[in-house]
C-alpha cells in the first residue's frame, strides 16, 4: 500500500521542482435540486480539462449518495473516511481513472469529521494539504441542497459551479443556493451551468432569466459558463458505466462540454486560495 502510495505521488509530480509545481484550485459544483446532473457534469468536466491537459483531481463529497466512482464504474474499498479509520496516506486511497483522471470519495462516516472530532479533523486537513501543488483543479461533487456540509464546501471553494435544469423547480431551488450562498458571503464566484436544455435559446433564456432575478433582488449577476443539451448519449453512458464524453466523444453532450471548457480556461483567474485556503474556510466558517 505505502509503496503504491508512492508511485502514484511521484507519478502525478512527475518530478517538477518546487518552482514548477501546480496552483491548486478549488471547484465546487453543487445545485438546489437533487438529480439535474450535477455528477455527470463533474466528471465529464473534470476529464475535459484532462483532455486539456490539466491535471485534476475529483472528490466526491456528496456525502449521502456518492456516485462517481459508480459513474466510472469502479468500486474503490477506500475512501476519506476509511483513510482517517485506517490511519493511510491520502495517496494511498486516491484511484487513478481513465486517461490519468484521480478521484476520491468521502465514504460513508465522512460526515462525522464534521462532528468536530478535533483528531480526525486534523488528519483529514493534514492529508489533504499534501496534495497541494500536485494538481490543477480539484473539484468536489457536493450533494444536492442547502445542507450544513454542502454550504461549506460551497464557501470554501475558490470557485463555484451551479447546475440547473430549465424547468421551474430546478431553478427555484438553484435560487434558494445563490440567495442563501450571498447572505453568507457576497463575493464568492458563482457560475451557471444549463443542464438538460432542448434547445441553446431555451438555455440562453433560462440563464437571462436566472440572472435577471439575481440582480434585482439580490444585486448580483452570477453569470453563464454554459448550456448542456438534454442528450439520450449521457444516460446511456451512465447505463455502461463509462463518461460520456469517453463513451460518445461527438454526442452534443460532449461538444458542448469541450466548448463550455475552452470558455473556462479562457476565463481571468481570480486569485486562488488553493487548499490551505480551503482547508482554513473549512475551519472558520
Ligand atoms: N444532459 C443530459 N441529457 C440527458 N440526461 C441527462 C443529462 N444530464 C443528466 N442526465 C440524466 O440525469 C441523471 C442524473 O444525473 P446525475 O447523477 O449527474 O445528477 P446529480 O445532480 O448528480 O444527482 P444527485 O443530486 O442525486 O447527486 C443521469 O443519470 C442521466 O440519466
Ligand atoms: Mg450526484
């Protein structure tokens, strides 16, 4: 196990010098309502910016129904909260996905970290420090909804992403997340994503509206990173068990999501916290 731990370690460093090693950013990718897509998204983003040659870790925090490695069709016996239990390395209950993709999950039990058992906690933040610099992106699959865990990842991330629908539920309760989000903090940077659209103008609308709700009441604008057409190809990619953009490369999903990814690296970055700045929100919000 520590020897495995190793090589993988070393094989994601790839022996860059201190100078040379990544800047760490952190994307939460979360929405109001449960089931509009918010896993598929993440994983299939995650694996465009390995396309683009990124290197990105996936964490599943979604800490009722964790599901990417069921979208990857893997069954890892580790996870953050077996790390903590067993007392392992991070790296040695990282997995490594297709085409060099990592992810974890948070396991069941993850949630009692934030029962403030003061030992796990501190073993979970000492971990996770290590993989500072090793990557570009992590990005966390939150659950869907307000939940006390949910909101803190979603504070403490140096990005957010907000999946919708179109339909009116879907949208309320993405509002319900921004709302909630912008009393606890104006300045964290959200970004819509359109899941599910029949068509580019229903998506552009959909996002007009969202935003137009968004400054009148609350005064700020939350802006698009883009639109996902409802696509046969992405379920039927869950069915096999295998991304979408892997399974079906030219599905519309999948242009899309090489489209809507090309717009975010082109994107200003804001300054990053990276992981410690992650790990302190985590800490005192
Ligand atoms: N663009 C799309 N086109 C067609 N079907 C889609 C699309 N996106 C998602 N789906 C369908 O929605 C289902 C749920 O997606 P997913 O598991 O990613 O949602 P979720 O938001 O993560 O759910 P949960 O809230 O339970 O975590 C998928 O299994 C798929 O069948
Ligand atoms: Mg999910």
């Amino acid at each position: 196990m520590i020897d495995q731990a190793k090589q993988l370690r070393e094989k994601v460093l790839q022996k860059k010098s201190k100078k040379e090693r990544r800047q760490t950013r952190i994307i939460a990718v979360t929405s109001g309502k449960g089931g509009v897509g918010k896993s598929n998204f993440a994983l299939n983003f995650a694996l465009t910016l390995v396309q683009q040659n990124r290197k990105v870790l996936i964490f599943d925090v979604d800490l009722g129904f964790a599901n990417v490695d069921v979208l990857l069709g893997r069954a890892p016996k580790e996870s953050i909260a077996t790390m903590i239990e067993k007392d392992l390395s991070i790296w040695d209950v990282i997995e490594e996905g297709p085409n060099g993709l990592l992810f974890i999950s948070g396991g069941s039990g993850f949630n009692d970290l934030f029962q403030l058992d003061e030992s796990k906690m501190k073993k979970f933040f000492s971990e996770l420090s290590t993989i500072q610099g090793y990557v570009d992106y992590i990005i966390l699959d939150t659950g869907a909804g307000l939940s006390y865990e949910n909101l803190r990842f979603i504070l403490a991330a140096d990005d957010v992403i907000l999946v919708t629908t179109p339909e009116p539920t879907s949208i309320t309760d993405a509002y319900s997340v921004v709302k909630m989000v912008h009393t606890k903090n104006q300045n964290v940077h959200m970004k819509l994503i359109i899941n599910q659209c029949t068509s580019e103008k229903e998506g552009k609308q959909t996002a007009d509206n969202f935003n137009k709700v968004t400054e009148q009441f609350l005064n700020k604008q939350i802006g698009t990173l883009g639109y996902i057409p409802i696509d046969i190809n992405v379920s039927n990619a869950v069915k096999k068990q295998i991304p979408f953009l892997l399974a079906f490369p030219n599905s519309h999903a999948s242009q899309a999501m090489q489209n809507l990814t090309s717009e975010f690296l082109q994107l200003p970055v804001p300054y990053k916290l990276g992981i410690k700045g992650f790990l302190l929100k985590m800490l005192f919000k």
